[in-house]
C-alpha cells in the first residue's frame, strides 16, 4: 500500500471514540487527524449476489439502492434499517447510482460496453418499477495525451488508447442537470434538464475531456466518483488509477481542471457533506474512508479492513467503492472484488458473502 503523502504532512495522529470531543470543531484539535477504525455492517447481499458497487439513497425515506458490478446483475432496494426490500435484474453490470429527488427516481449507470452492447444511463422509479432508457452513451476516444513534467527539467508523455464507453458515476446540480463520468474515455459528460428528456430527445453533451482523467495505473479506471461542493463553484471528479481527485473549476466557465488532491490509494466514490464542508473519498485499494477538507487535506479517516470473517463477509471495509450519506452515517459499499491474477494473493478471494458498511461520521 502506498502511504499517503497528505496524511503524513499531519503533525499529529490520534484517535478517539464517537462520543468524545469531535476534533473536526473548533476545539484546540483542528491539526489534528480523526481516525475511527469502527465499522458496522448495514446488510449483507443475498446468497450469490456479489460485488456491490454503486450506492445512493432516498432522501424522503431513507431508502437505500446498491448496484452490483458482475453477474447476477440486480438493483437492490434496502429499507433504512438494512432489510431487503425488493430487487431488479439486469443484463448489464451496473455502476453508479443517483437518486433524483424531485422526481423520485433512481438513475443507474450501464456498462454495456463490457458485454459487448451499448452503455447507457437509465432510471427506474423508487420502487424499482417502470425502468426506462435516459442515453446512449456516444464514444468520443481517448483524450489527448498528458504530459509530465519531471524533476530534470526534461518531461514524459502519457498516450490513452481506450474508446470503451465507460459510464461510472452520477452526480445531479441544483439545477436538475445530470453529470456522468467516463473511466476509460476520460471524459464527464452531461444531459441537461434529464428528467425532461428521454433516450429519443436527450442530449449528452461532452462536458469536459481531459488528459487528467484518464489513466495508465492501477485499478486500470480514470474519472470516477463525482460530487459538487456546497455551492457548486466547484466540480471534484476522482481518478481512481492515478489515486487523485481532481477538481473542475466553474466559475469562470473554462472548466478548468486541476490535482486538489493526491496519493488517495484508489480514489473512487465520492459524497461532499455540506454540514461540515468535508468531501469524502472512498480508497479503495486503502480500504478506508477519508475526507478532505477545503485545502485537499485529509482531516479524518474511517474504517479498516480486519480480515474475513467465519460466514466470510469482511470484517470491516474491503475494497469500499461508493459511499452516501444518510443523517450522521456514511454507508459504503465493499465492492471486493480481486483484480490480481495470482491466485492467493488478495484477500478478496476468501470472500463468501458481500456487504454493505456502514460507519458515523465525526461531527
């Protein structure tokens, strides 16, 4: 694992429990890190239904929606408390998920391209009835090449290959767009006004299409998880390969993309958390939770993976790709799924029955 370049500028680590002073007030602790190793589990997938990645939630209810990435493809539909509540097959893997709240729906990304069909958005409404076809998603290539600038003064250029069409995360603006990442194409794509739309009408606008987002690392995705800050100046992309997050700036209405932060070992699901200010980041190949503060330095981190359980759920978080926030909890999904070829090598592979966690957050 690398260690986090961010984290260990910090002066001082320490951790203390839920119900103590909270070091992310204003209390004598702010340089401080927050660490709460603790992690619960909110449900456990169904026998044979593996690799949970996408995740989003109700606001009206609290209902809570997960996608899963490899066969049986299904959305499944989670009261607040963990019950299952009804589910939906799919021929397609499933990715990101976004709920829009006021038209009461659950927009989904298709990876079609990974079975050989089209990749496209969709949306069912809450209760998983009435899926319909939002998108196709066009195929516009690789950016253009990233180049690098070394110590040396001498540079390093970067060539994408991919044209997969990639859908990977959603993210909606105050004004009721919807925005979509593209991990292979390296582009964020964007349908105005979508619930007005549908695959016949809607139109999918290249939103920004850019060498940072894509990648020649590890896990092989570039742009991933979305989310805007409070008051959308801001839109942050993560790029999961190159371990970053990115950050596009809207303000002046060039889009200009930039590093906010770097060395978030496998930074792929994000939520901002607009009562704290704190942006989210699910490190997948850490597997842990951190947040970032408005500098893009990491302020507090939650969870850990302890091993597999006797049932063989993980014990903590494994692999953890999505997270939402629903009152003072942040639940995740833990994808865990081994990307190594080497049989015995990750700890995935013990995995029997997979889950979703759930952790509070500090306050």
């Amino acid at each position: 694992m690398k260690k986090n370049l961010v984290a260990l500028a910090v002066p001082l680590l320490f951790s203390i429990g839920m119900t103590a002073g909270l070091v992310l007030a204003d209390d004598g602790h702010r340089n401080r890190l927050f660490i709460d190793r603790d992690v619960d589990t909110f449900a456990v997938l169904p026998d044979g239904v593996q690799h949970p990645e996408g995740i989003t939630a109700n606001p009206a209810n609290g209902d809570i929606y997960v996608s899963t990435f490899t066969a049986p493809f299904k959305l499944l539909r989670y009261s607040r408390h963990g019950r299952l509540l009804s589910q939906r097959d799919f021929g397609q893997p499933l990715l990101g998920l976004e709920f829009d709240r006021n038209n009461n729906k659950v927009y989904i990304t298709n990876v079609g391209n990974f079975v050989g069909v089209e990749s496209k958005i969709q949306r069912v409404a809450a209760d998983l009835s009435n899926l319909e076809d939002v998108a196709i998603i066009p195929g516009i290539g690789a950016p253009a090449p990233r180049i690098v600038g070394n110590p040396d003064g001498s540079s390093d250029t970067i060539s994408f290959g991919s044209g997969a069409r990639v859908p990977n995360a959603l993210v909606f603006d105050q004004d009721g767009n919807l925005y979509i990442s593209d991990s292979f194409q390296g582009a964020v794509f964007k349908i105005a006004d979508v619930a007005g739309c549908n695959v016949n009408t809607c139109n999918v606008e290249t939103f920004s299409h850019d060498p940072l987002f894509a990648t020649a690392g590890f896990p092989p995705f570039g742009a991933n998880g979305l989310a805007f800050n409070k008051d959308e100046t801001a839109l942050f992309v993560a790029n999961t390969g190159d371990d970053r997050v990115l950050e596009v700036e809207l303000v002046s209405g060039l889009r200009k993309v930039s590093v906010f932060a770097e060395s978030l070992n496998g930074a792929d699901g994000l939520v901002f958390d607009a009562r704290s200010g704190l942006l989210w980041v699910c490190a997948n190949q850490a597997d842990e939770v951190v947040a970032l503060n408005a500098k893009g330095r990491i302020v507090a981190k939650l969870g850990e993976f302890r091993g597999i359980n006797g049932d063989g759920t993980p014990d903590g978080l494994l692999f953890p790709a999505s997270p939402v926030i629903v009152g003072d909890e942040i639940i995740v999904t833990n994808l865990a799924v081994a990307l190594t070829d080497a049989p015995g090598d990750e700890p995935e592979e013990d995995v029997k029955l997979w889950t979703i966690s759930t952790m509070r957050l500090p306050h």
